[in-house]
C-alpha cells in the first residue's frame, strides 16, 4: 500500500528520512498477515536529534502569538476531515479495527482537535496581592518546552493526537514515539496531518524504534521535560520510576480492570446491551473496557442468559467488511495469550458460557463464570473479547468486589435511581464511572486518568495546562523594598 510505504520514515526536524539502526519494524495487518511498510528503527543519536531540534524550534514556537499557533490547529482538524476515509481505511489495516471502530476513533480525534483549537487561547496568567507594599506579582503560564509522547496501539490515531495536540498549541515542540505495531496511524500520519498544515520544521518530531535498540534513551534524555505515557502498568512503573530519577514529570494513562455493576433495579436489557459494547468493542483492546460484570443475584439468571444470546451473535471476521463487530487482535501474541487465559481459567474451575477459540489472530468471544474469589483473572486486565460474570448480594458486597483490584480507570453502574447509583459510584475508588452507561467514554473537556495502578495525573481540558504548561512568578517592586541591612 503506498499509503503505508510513504510514511514508513523517521520524521526529525521537517525532514523524512530512513532510521539508522540495525534492524527494521515490519508493519503488518493483523486480519490476514499483509505487509504494510517496513521501517528501519532510529537509533539513540537519531533520538537526541529528534530533541535537540525540537528545543531549537520551539523557542521562536513559544514565543508565537496563541492565535497564530491556533491557526496550525484549526487547518489540522480541516485535513483530517478531508481525508477522514482515507485515515479510516488504514485504521482497519493497521490495527485491525472494525468500520465501527474508526468511526469511533476519528470522531474523538476531530473532537480533541477542536478543543486543542480553543486550548491555545486558555494559557492565561494571574495578578496576585502581596504583603508587600508597592509590590505586584504576576503569575505567568509557560509552555514546559519539550514533551516526549509514547502512544500505544490501541487507538493509536487518537491518543497520539490527545497529547501531541495541546502540547503543540500551548507552545511545546514534541517527540512522539508511536508503538512499534502501528507506526503509522500513531506516528508518521500525525506528522504527515501537521506538516501539510504547516508547522514549522523540528516542532514534531516522530521516530519509529523500540527499547531494545535505544534503551531509555527517549526518557533520560535531557531536553524533555514532560513524558506523556498511554500503555500497561508495568511500562508505565518504569517510566515513571525513570522520569523520577530524572526529575521530570510524567503523565501515565496506564491499564483498567473496570466493573460494570448492575443493581437489581437495573433495566436489565439496557445494561446489557451497555455491557457487551463495554466489554468487547475493539475486542476488548481498551483500557476502560468492563473486564468484571457484575450482576445482583436478583437479576442474575435474566441478564445472563441475555448476555450471553447477545454476545453469541456478534460476527467475528473481517474488519473491513462493515458488519463485522469483533475484528483481530493485535499480534498472534495476545491471541495466543488470551486464548490461553480462557482456557487456563476454564481449567482452574470457572464455567465458560461462552468458549472463544483462536483463528489467527481472531479470536471469538468468551463469557466466563463460576469463578473463584481469589481467582488471578479478576484482579488482571484482559487486553481481548472475554467477559466475566460475578454475581452479588446487595450494594455493598458489590463495591467490595468493585474496588478488589490494583486498578481504579472506569467503571459503570446500573440501576433505576440515578441518585443511588452516584451514591455507589463514589465508594468506588477510581478516577471514573458512569452512571447507566458503558465504561468506555472520554471527552474532551473532562478530566481523564485513573486512580491505583491506572495512573498519574489528568488530561483533557483544562488538565491539559496542569500537564504541559508550568508557572512563573514574576514579582514587580513599583516602589522601593526596604532591606534589613
């Protein structure tokens, strides 16, 4: 596909080239094996190249007039809509993501675009009182300089655009480094959509490479001041712990475990339609899906046996074909993994309702129950389509059950009271939950993040300044201060 083949180069300081490394990354759809591109990964000098020139453009960047930077912003969102198929279509290549699916991802990625359109104008300072007299102090917002972005592959498009976007229109240059299973949707378009709107050469910077060839080289550079990180939790702890030692600061939008609990006031058919959307849409490659569906005992029976009709009609297959709704997983990797974590659950003594098996990399759906309390698969997130279902007594044995787990990302609860379903929502220990809806949501201008091994910190909105802007105090003496000698 010339799509693929015209994007498979290193983008560093407006210049695309070839990587220097050793080895290349071969991109292939993961629905019947094509080869896409082939990029030969950039090494650690390629990297602090890609730093050092984004720390040379972004001074005059900085300096911008916010409504110019919008302007780059604002013609970013116009390419994307012009060529809205043509990003859809190599979505479904790349990564196996159904029709459905890249709709669903490019309509977020336009609307973060939007907001990162009004974000550039929001870097507002303040004027504080002082004890002092004659004294002014002016508290400015500044961009922190240079943020290194590391996407992951899920809804690569997206959550690259998600961080790429606000650090650019709040003034920041960026390194992004796209996962090494979509380098092209996470990386090498997103450059491609910035430079036709014209950014100036070195302010995004893409390299295509991994850690077994440049290390933590992207991490401990110097220039970066701000990691933003989308991936698992045991990635995450390591950036974290590097960016620690460096004393930069990191944002980590990290793995989920989330509960979808229905309450036996629920609208059972409702909550289950929310519930199989939660569980299995992307096949189940989302970090807010409902890994545990929990049901009160009352409406046990019903919502199972409904859930269960339901999830045994989705069609598996291809995900170019507009009626599939279960696509590949990833990699044969993690269809192998999760093919194995079914049965190795089965085995251990949990029922399968539904037992999916491994073609490739598709893999059809499971629905699992009769597990055990300290059974591993409920304390885990499932990066694939297995649902598990774990009955309850009453509100509070369902919180209990909700917060047994290192995560704290998403979550849902059903019922006919709003109210008593904010009421259980706030004993639930993470960082976001719906109220009769699905776990899967985000929006611009809320707060995104998690709570426990989900995270640090918040994007979206004004978030977004927290995360990539720093303050300045700058006091201003209109008098004469009086020194005690």
């Amino acid at each position: 596909m010339s799509f693929f083949t015209d994007l498979a180069h290193q983008y560093i300081d407006g210049e695309w080239r070839p990587g220097k490394g050793s080895w290349d990354i071969i991109d292939f759809n993961p629905f019947d094996g094509e080869k896409l591109a082939s990029i030969t990964v950039a090494t650690a000098d390629e990297v602090d190249q890609a730093y050092r020139a984004a720390e040379t453009a972004q001074q005059a960047w900085g300096d911008t007039n916010a409504y110019a930077r919008r302007a780059v912003l604002e013609k970013a969102l116009r390419i994307v809509e012009d060529r809205e198929a043509e990003i859809g279509d190599a979505i479904v290549a790349e990564l196996g993501g159904t029709r459905l699916k890249a709709a669903f991802e490019l309509h977020l990625a336009k609307e973060f675009l939007r907001e990162s359109i009004h974000l550039a104008l929001r870097s507002t300072g303040q004027i504080l009182p002082s004890p002092t007299e004659g004294k002014e102090n002016r508290v400015y917002r500044v961009p922190v300089g240079v943020v290194g972005v590391i996407s992951p592959f899920n809804f690569p498009f997206l959550l690259s655009l998600k961080s790429v976007a606000p650090a650019l229109a709040l003034g920041n240059a960026v390194v992004l480094k796209p996962h090494q299973n979509t380098p092209i949707c996470g990386g090498t378009l997103v450059a491609k959509v910035f430079e036709d709107a014209g950014l100036p050469a070195g302010l995004l910077n893409v390299v295509v490479t991994d850690i077994a060839e440049i290390g933590d080289a992207l991490l401990e550079h110097p220039i970066p001041q701000v990691i933003s990180f989308t991936g698992s939790d045991k990635v995450g702890r390591h950036v974290a712990t590097v960016c620690a030692a460096n004393l930069k600061r990191s944002v980590l939008e990290l793995g989920g475990n989330s509960a979808l609990i229905v309450l036996d006031d629920a609208d059972v058919d409702y909550a289950v339609d929310a519930a199989v959307f939660s569980r299995y849409v992307h096949q189940g490659q989302v970090c807010m899906a409902a890994n545990r569906i929990l049901v009160d005992r009352a409406v046990e029976q019903e919502f199972t046996e409904k859930f269960v009709a339901k999830v045994a009609s989705l069609r598996v297959g291809d995900p170019a074909d507009p009626a599939t709704q279960i696509g590949p997983l990833i990699n044969s990797t993690q269809a192998e993994a999760i093919a194995a974590l079914v049965d190795q659950t089965v085995e251990a003594g949990a029922t399968a309702l539904l037992h999916g098996r491994a073609v490739g990399n598709l893999v059809s759906p499971s629905v699992l129950t009769g597990l055990a309390a300290d059974s591993p698969v409920l304390s885990q997130e499932i990066f694939g389509p297995v649902a598990l279902l774990v009955p309850f007594d009453g509100e509070d044995e369902a919180v209990r059950i909700a917060n047994d787990t290192p995560y704290g990302l998403s979550g849902a609860v059903h019922t006919g009271n709003v109210e008593r379903g904010v009421r259980v929502g706030q004993r639930i220990r993470t960082g976001m939950i719906h109220i009769n809806d699905g776990t899967v949501h985000d929006e611009p201008i809320v707060p995104f993040g998690g709570e426990k091994s989900s995270g640090l910190g918040r994007l979206n909105g004004d978030s977004m300044l927290d995360a990539f802007t720093t303050q300045k105090w700058i006091s201003v003496q209109h008098g004469r201060s009086q020194f005690p000698f």
